[in-house]
C-alpha cells in the first residue's frame, strides 16, 4: 500500500520528521508520496527555501517519492489545487490512501460538508450569493452558509487547511476515484507566512503600470478589478500593502497575492485554458529520492 500526503517542506526538518511519522501511524505505511507545491506556495507567497533545498529535507526524513504540483496549480485557488492533487493521484493508480491535515474537524463533519457541496442545492446557491452581496468574500459566504446547515460548520470552513481538506475529498468522490482519504491533526501552519524579497515589490510596481487590457488579461483579472487598481496605483507602497488594498474586503488577501504573482509572471487566461484542456496535469513532476 502506498499513502499520499501534503508538505511543501518549508518547516524545520523536526517538524516533517515529526508530519511524516504521524502519517505513517495513519495510513499503516512505510511507502509515502509527499505532494508539494512548487516554488509558489497555497499561501500566495514564493517558497522562502528553493526546490533543491527542499527536496533535500524530504530524503533527509525518508520520503520514498515528490509529487510537485503545477505552476498554474500552485497559483490557483484550493479548489483548484485540490482538484489537480486529487486529479494526478488517481490516475497514477498506485496511491491507495491520501492523508489530510484538519484543525478541529472529523472526517465525518468533512464528508458532511462535502456531500452539502456537492448537492449543492438552490436554497444553499442563493443564501452563499445573498452572504457575498453582504460584503463577506467567497470563503467566508460559503462558511456561513454551510454553518446554517452543519453544526459547527462555519468554524471548520475558515481553515484554509479544512478547506483543500474538503476540496480534495469532493474532487476524488467526483472522480469515483479508489483513492481513500484518511485525516490527522495539523502538524504546523498550513498558511505560514513566509515574508517577501525587496525584488517582488519591484516587479509589481513594473507590472501595475501596464495598459487595462493586460491587467485583465491576467488570468485571474476582470474589468473591474483592473479599474480599480488603475486608481489606487498611485499609492503603491509595496506588494502586501497594495494586496491589501486591491483586497479590502471583499476579496482574499491570498487571492489577490496570486494574482499578482500570475500578473508578474505574465500568465494569460489563454495560457490556463490551454493547461485546462490538458485535465490539470501539465507540468506536473513526479521525483523518485530513493
């Protein structure tokens, strides 16, 4: 049997010693995939250490194989990290088990929740579209409507952590997928901050300063969001702060950070078609340590 789990090995080698014995115990296997993002983590936020440092730290711990997810993955959203993930698992037919870190929440609360999702029923369409028109952002909207239905639901849904918990979850049921899933306590920070280089804040000044038609080009950009930083580019400080600001409330500061990164690295929605059409997998990298 082998068993999947995710790291992307930015914590200390304690720390994944530690993730990887707790996974073990969980899925009754010595034979582990660690899936990890590249060098842009879920946090929207490059990966202080590079890959090769990285992949060193997991032969340290005795990690048998990496799965290295995606540029366009990496800078999407958990659902669409979650998808991917799920996506290349199943088709590598080799995983039997997927282990997920979750704060505070069973699997059976998450299959609850999953099976809510995937209903996903009028009544609970238009209360997430009526939480949204209030201000909240999606994943606060899609928390609250869920904890209308499932005790305790809109706490466990704003964890990031709970939240690809559940994406992958919905994902493999879609798929009919044999890959089973089993959870564990969090071991560490799935959203740690991991700081920025001076080089980022001078890269998205560049970039902000382009025509609308390239702001919304952008995968991830729209007419309004492009006006919006259109007006506000003047008082561009440094890339969080202009983050936060592009953000305000409405929108997740984490969302805005990829989309940044994508505006930077000049990732057109023409491009994400293309790798859709590819069933989420290109560029995917599957690096055997031992």
């Amino acid at each position: 049997m082998r068993a999947a789990y995710f790291t992307d090995f930015i914590d200390s080698l304690e720390i994944e010693q530690k993730r990887l014995e707790k996974v073990k115990k969980a899925s009754g296997t010595d034979h582990l995939v660690a899936v990890m993002s590249g060098t842009y983590l879920q946090n929207g936020q490059p990966a202080r250490e590079n890959m090769a440092s990285r992949m060193e730290k997991a032969r340290q711990v005795g990690v048998e194989q990496i799965l290295e997810l995606p540029l366009y993955t990496c800078l999407s959203s958990v659902g669409i990290y979650g998808y991917s993930a799920s996506n290349l698992l199943t088709n590598a037919e080799d995983i039997d088990l997927l282990v997920l870190e979750t704060i505070d929440a069973s699997y059976e609360q998450l299959l609850e929740i999953t099976y809510l999702l995937i209903r996903n029923e009028k009544d609970f369409q238009k209360q997430l579209t009526a939480y949204k028109k209030s201000g909240m952002t999606f994943y606060q909207a899609q928390a609250k409507a869920i904890g209308d239905r499932v005790e305790g639901g809109e706490q466990i849904m704003l964890h990031p952590r709970n939240v690809l918990a559940v994406e992958c979850i919905k994902s493999l049921k879609y798929m009919y997928s044999s890959v089973k899933t089993v959870c564990i306590p969090e071991i560490s920070e799935f959203w740690k901050e991991q700081g920025w280089d001076e080089e980022w804040t001078e890269k998205l000044r560049e970039r902000i300063m382009q025509p609308e038609q390239v702001l919304s080009d952008t995968y991830g950009g729209y007419e309004r969001r492009s006006q919006t930083m259109l007006a506000k580019r003047e008082e561009y400080a440094d890339f969080d702060q202009f983050a936060a600001l592009i953000a305000a409330e409405t929108h997740e500061l984490v969302e805005i950070r990829k989309y940044f990164l994508r505006l930077i690295l000049k990732i057109r929605k023409l491009d994400v078609i293309h790798w859709q059409l590819r069933d989420f997998s290109a560029g995917a990298q599957w690096t055997k340590l031992k």
